[in-house]
C-alpha cells in the first residue's frame, strides 16, 4: 500500500505538470517537485490567456491567487470570481478539475479584504497493494482556503498578506501493515508588494510592477513519521505590465513575470546521503538554500527560474483578447507553451475564456491542451477590470 500511496503522490504531480520522461537524452532531469502542487496551477481565465502572467495585472477578482496586495488599487468596490478548470480533458476523464472561487471588498479607498477557495477533484482512484490485488476506492481530493488584507501605503504602492489552510486527502484514511496513512495538512501565508506609475486621476497608463512570496508554510505528511514530511510550493514571483492607453476605447497591456520555487532542489539519482539531508531541512532555511542549492551549481540553479509573458487588448473596458507565452527549461519541467483567451463585460456581469494551445505528444502533452478554461464574474458596481 506504501507503494501505491506513493505512486498516487508522484501521478498527482505529473498530472498538474505533465513532467517528462525523457531518461532517453543526454540532458539531466532533476525537476524541483513538492506536495500539493495544484498551488501551483493557475486557477483564472484571464491569466491563463496570457501564458500565467499575473503578478502585476490590473486588479481583478483573481488577484488573491498571484498578488493580493493588487486590490487597494481596483476601480470597483468588491467582485466575485468563479472558474472551472477541467484537467487531463484530451484523455476523456470528466472527474479531475479544478474550480476556484475568489473575491474582495473594498473597505475604504485604501484597505480591501479577501479571501479565495481552491478545490482540485482526482477522480476516483483504484488502490492495490504490493502484488496487484484490488483494495479499495477512493476519490482524492485537495483543496485551500484563505483569507486576506491589503492596504495602500501610499498614492502608488501598497502591501498585502494572507493566511492560507492546505488539506490534501490523497489515501481517504486507509490503514496498511500497522501504517496509517491520512490528509495531510498544513499552513502557509502569502506576502506582496505592488506598486504602480499610474497617475490616479490619469487614463491608467503606465508601469505596474509586482512581488509575491506565496504559500510560506510548513511542511505536509500524510502519515505520523515526522521523517516524511513534503514541503509545499513556497514560491517567488517578480513581475512587471506596462500599459497604454490609446483613446477612451482602446487600450494595451504588456508584461513578464519571473518565478522561482523556493524549496530545495532534489539530489541527484542515487545519492542516499543527500535525500537524508533533503527531508532534514528546515522550512524557513530551505527558503535561503534554496537560491543556491543546485547539484549542478549556478548554471542549474538559473534554470530552476520560470517565466511567463502576455498581452493584453481592451476594447471599451468590455470586450478583450489575450494572448501569452510560458517557459520552463526543459531540464526542470518543460513546460512551455502559447494560450489565447477573451473576455466579455456588460455591467456588473463578466466572463473570461482561456485556451491552452496543444503542443507535445504522449507524456510531453501537457494536461490542459485542448481545454477552455472559464471564469465568471461578479462586479459589485460594475466598473473593475474583466
């Protein structure tokens, strides 16, 4: 049942990131993996139309997901955000998703409250045990949720922080040779800066930019041996979109966001004495070591660094196209890949589309090509973002 248990952590990860089996090459493959990597997914259409980029956006509804401290600079006084995400929809699987619910509410013209829910469905999964033989079945499941407070510090930057609760409940309580396995659970918090050029009786052009250090928390375990303690996606985000405003109708944004995991880089194949040391590690160190902890030294440790680019045109504050690039070196993942999207506005109502185009073949196909990701909105007056 270990096995199984292990075998159905490691499927979740190649299901969120389509990791590649590509022993075949002469390039070493040493992905930096961690627990509970829906964290990681993007869970909106407007960002997903623009290759992930969202650090420094226009304030949305979504903005909990990539940079909360955003919201004290919304035009609207509160929104609603729900999106669905199907996942693996190119192998005919209709149980494995993910759907989020985000949103805020202006306090005043300086602080904003928010929260966000995020809820990842795997299916129903048979388990065996070590020769094959058919135990039980189970649905996995993984969701977070979170609750936060952003605050201008002044007429052009502010700052944010959220508290986040993590539950992961990949075995369904299942019991096997004296082991208990169970949800693991944890805790993290998020912190950001945003700051922009705009002028706040301009036309919105300008510079933006962005800083998120996302899911700072503690480690997950699916059993009661503190020894096999996973760490979660703690993550580092810079990003900056710069914005120009042609006329009352027409308007364009560009940027580029630039991400690091901030968890350790696993050691290389076969190195016992190195995996000890890895589970050894404390969380808050592992955040430090981890700019410089790279088996390959600094060349590697410049490849553990992933981006995302997009574009974005609005027509009249309602209608809008998207279009992005996301890039990871092919040696930590390789994920890349284009996405287009749209959106729509009337009044107070909003509904974005994104779509990943396919690219790759068998394990290099990535788990949302083919698939129209959507978001719906709810704008309390009606004159937020999309």
């Amino acid at each position: 049942m270990k096995i199984s248990i292990l075998k159905l952590s490691m499927g979740v990860v190649c299901l969120v990131f389509g990791l590649r089996n590509q022993a075949q090459t002469a390039d070493p493959i040493n992905v930096v993996t961690t627990a509970v990597p829906f964290l990681r997914i993007s869970p909106d259409a407007r960002s997903g139309g623009m290759g992930e980029l969202g650090v420094a956006t226009s304030p949305d509804a979504n903005a909990q997901f990539y940079n909360i401290s955003r919201y004290p600079f919304s035009t609207s006084k509160g929104a609603v955000a729900l999106t669905y995400t199907p996942w693996l929809k190119d192998l005919g699987l209709n149980d494995v998703y993910l759907t989020t619910l985000a949103g805020y509410y202006k306090l005043d013209e300086n602080q904003a409250i928010s929260g966000s829910l995020r809820y990842f469905s795997l299916g129903n999964i048979q388990f065996t045990d070590n020769l094959g033989n058919d135990l039980n079945s189970f649905r996995p499941r993984e969701f977070a949720i979170d609750a936060g407070y952003s605050r201008k510090l002044s007429d052009n930057l502010s700052l944010g922080v959220a508290l986040r609760y993590i539950n992961s409940n990949l075995a369904g309580g299942a019991a096997v040779n004296g082991v208990s396995y169970k949800a693991g659970q944890a805790v993290a918090g998020d912190i950001g800066l945003f700051y922009t050029t705009a002028k706040p009786d301009g036309d919105g052009s300008g510079w933006n930019f962005g800083l998120a250090l996302t899911n700072l928390g503690s480690k997950i375990g699916y059993t009661d041996d503190p020894t096999q303690k996973e760490f979660i996606p703690a993550n580092f985000a810079l990003g900056t979109v710069y914005t120009k405003t042609f006329n009352e109708v027409n308007k364009v944004s560009v940027g580029l966001d630039i991400q690091k995991l901030m968890v350790p880089t696993p050691p290389s194949l076969g190195d016992s004495a190195g995996l000890a040391e890895y589970y050894d590690q404390g969380v808050v160190s592992s955040w430090f070591t981890s700019w410089a902890d790279a088996p390959g030294g600094f060349s590697e440790e410049l490849k553990e660094f992933y981006f995302a680019s997009g574009a974005e045109y609005t027509y009249n504050n309602q209608f809008s196209f998207r279009a992005g690039y996301f890039y990871e070196n092919k040696e930590k993942g390789n994920r890349q890949y284009f996405s287009i999207g749209a959106g729509i506005k009337y009044n107070i109502f909003g509904l974005n589309f994104s779509y990943l185009i396919p690219s790759g073949s068998g394990v290099n196909r990535n788990p949302l090509s083919n698939t129209i990701r959507f978001s719906l909105i709810f704008d309390f007056d009606g004159s937020g973002e999309e």
